[in-house]
C-alpha cells in the first residue's frame, strides 16, 4: 500500500503487553474498566489479554461480550502453532477461537535467528507455522493481525526470510502486518526506511509495535505511519515489560499535531483524563513529565516565560493544553518575576496595584531565599501575600 493515508488505526494492548511492566497488574474488574473507558474515546482494537485456559483470561472475553463496545473490537492474541502440529490441533489456536472474539492477532517469528536458536525449527517449516495458523483461523471466519516478532532486527540480518514471513501471512489472509521492534533498539530513521519499503510491496495494512528501550518508541511509532503504516499499537502511559512500550497518549496527540485521523475533537479532550485514571487503576502515582497530559507538561516556572506565555500562549505551548485536556499552570517562586505574581494575585482574587506587584515579587524572592518554597504551595503563598497586602490577619 505505496500511497499515504491521513486515517491511522489504534490499537491498545495495555491489559496484555501493558500488563507484563514490573509492577503493573490488573483484575478482571479492572480490565473491564479499562476495556470500557478506552472503547469510550473510540480506540479502534482493545487486546484484551492471551487466549488461555485460565479462568481469568475466559472470564475478560465472557465479561467484554456482554458489554457494548461500539465500534471497538476486542482483540484475543495467541502464537502460531507448534512446530510439530497441525493448526487444526494446535491447543493455543483452539482457545483463540474459544475466545468468541472476532479479531485475533497471531504473533510469529520472522528473524532468523530466533527461528533456528530460540524456536529450534526450519526456516521453511516457521513460515508453514505462519500460514497455516492464519489460515485455520481464517477458515473460522476471524479477522487476524499478524504481529511480526523481532521484525526489524530481522530485517537488518536477513531481510529476504523477514519478508518472505510476511508475504506468506498476506497470503494466508492477514488483514494488517505488524512490524513489531520488539527489542526496541531500532531508530526513527531505521523504521521509517524500513517500513516504507514494506508499505510499498504489501497489498494489506501495515502497522507499528515499538518497544522504548532507546527512549524512540513514540518516535518511531509515528515515522512508521509518516512511511505509510496505517495502524499503530501501544499501551497507555508506555506500560510494558523492561521500559515499556509506546505511549499510545503521545502517540494519538503526535499525530493528531501531524493532521493524522485518530480520535474525534471531544475524545482527544479526554485523553489527559483516561491517563491519570489508569494510572490510578494500576496504583501508580502519575508522572508529572509525561508529554502532553503530565501536571507539569504546561507548567511555567521562569520569569521570561511566563511573561510570555500569559501575552502569547503560543510563545511557549506547542499545542494548546485544552486540545488534550490539560491546563496551563504558572509558578510562583524566586524565579519569578512581576507576571507570574500578578497572575497568581488575580488566581487568588486578590486586588493589587503595580507597587503592590513589585513589593510582592520581592517579598517572595526574599522568603525563598531564606528556605521557603512556593511554586507546589499555594495556600502558603495565598496567605502570604494576603497577609503582606493587610487583607487577613
């Protein structure tokens, strides 16, 4: 699929990759709240978690079935078959379509070196697996994703075998082929290269899983679709397993900033919201730094800046923060200078004249000097300035 396209499918696997973070784990009443609330803002696919026979993991299916998702496909993900069985007795494949989900994505190996050291089987018989697994499934009536593990480390040591795997799931009937940088050591212009080489001989949808062990899974989520993928995965707030996956919260604004369809006016407004809500779900306190939904994301603290921002938003905010439901926050501290007091004053309703600004902007460098810290105390600073203007006792 050579030619651009400006639509970008989401697809969210926090409660499956997100879940394999150190320290992140959710219950089944938790994953359909989550399921529940991402379907809310119109993400496209939800993985909803391995297709096993565990109780948990048949009772999220059951549970999510009941539940009206909209448009939302709930996703059950499973592995090829096993090198020594046929598909049609393969028990993994089995519980896929036990599921009752619609959609399945299959991961499958497409490096060689993971198929002849780790797998311990044939170059030939790996893409057998592949197609055989799509194609059972696919003789049940389901939507696959192919998910190409380890693609571009593959890639870059054998590009013919990573290519061949994903023309034998074309064949099969994949609907997308995931480029998976399952390692994470891949680089934006890496991905973008090879990405766009694929995009331009694949008939189907191409998509993205990035991984963050260089600190580029956003990045290089985002080159992919500028190269041509049409469909990006990845956890909200970059849960998963050793760093962690893409952000698909920066991942969706990025975009969006790049005139990419993603999510309707009203649900990118949520997006700060739907962050800090999972946050508390997994009982992990917030990252204030987060790209575009952190506390501190639209927080001024110099006094150059918030001169400037308060006269020009622009000036100093690359998006406005409302486009992502955040808001604009200005510091009081010995940084300061005269706007950021002022602003505070009005934020207080406290009514001060230019002399009065001056001799606040003052009292408040002098007291921090002395050890006092006001930029995260603003009851302390209320009082203080109310005390310093004769108006509280």
């Amino acid at each position: 699929m050579s030619e651009i396209s400006r639509k970008c499918q989401l697809y969210d696997t926090t409660l499956r990759d997100g879940a394999q973070g150190e320290g992140v784990s959710f219950s089944t009443d938790d994953k359909v709240k989550v399921a529940k609330t991402l379907a809310g803002i119109g993400i496209d696919f939800i993985e909803a978690g391995y297709a096993s026979s565990s109780t948990e993991d048949t009772e999220i299916f059951r549970r999510l079935s009941e539940i009206d998702m909209d448009r939302t496909r709930v996703v059950a993900f499973g592995s090829t078959r096993k090198k020594k069985l046929k598909a049609e007795d393969d028990p993994g494949l089995k519980m896929l379509i036990e599921t009752g989900a619609k959609t399945v994505t299959l991961y499958g190996k497409s490096w060689d070196l993971h198929v002849e050291k780790i797998l311990g089987t044939t170059l030939e018989n790996n893409l057998d697996m592949v197609y055989d697994s799509i194609r059972f499934l696919r003789s049940k009536g389901l939507e696959v994703i192919f998910d190409a593990e380890h693609f571009f480390d593959g890639f870059k040591e054998n590009l013919d075998y990573s290519l061949a795997v994903l023309e034998r799931a074309e064949e099969a009937g994949a609907s997308v082929l995931v480029l998976c940088d399952t390692n994470g050591g891949s680089f934006p212009n890496q991905i973008g290269d090879i990405t766009s080489k694929v995009c331009d001989r694949a008939k189907c949808e191409v998509g993205i899983h990035a991984h963050n062990d260089t600190e580029c899974a956003v990045a290089n989520s985002i080159s992919a679709v500028i190269a041509g993928a049409t469909h990006v995965q990845g956890t909200i707030n970059g849960f998963g397993e050793r760093t962690g996956n893409a952000n698909l919260i920066s991942v969706i604004a990025g975009l969006h900033k790049l005139g990419y369809e993603t999510l309707a006016q009203e649900s990118m407004a949520k997006l700060t919201d739907v962050s800090r809500y999972i946050d508390r779900i997994v009982n992990v306190r917030s990252n204030p730094h987060m790209p575009y939904v952190g506390e501190s994301a639209f927080t001024h603290k110099a006094g150059q800046h918030i001169d400037a921002v308060l006269k020009l938003p622009k000036a100093y905010e690359h998006i406005s923060p409302s486009l992502v439901g955040n808001k604009r926050r200005v510091l009081a501290s010995k940084q300061s200078g005269k706007a950021a007091i002022l602003n505070k004053a009005r934020q207080f309703k406290l009514e001060v004249g230019e002399g009065q600004v001056e001799s606040l902007t003052k009292m408040v460098k002098e007291l921090e000097k002395e050890g006092y810290e006001f930029e995260n105390a603003d009851g302390s600073l209320f009082l203080r300035m109310a005390e310093h203007l004769g108006v509280y006792q």
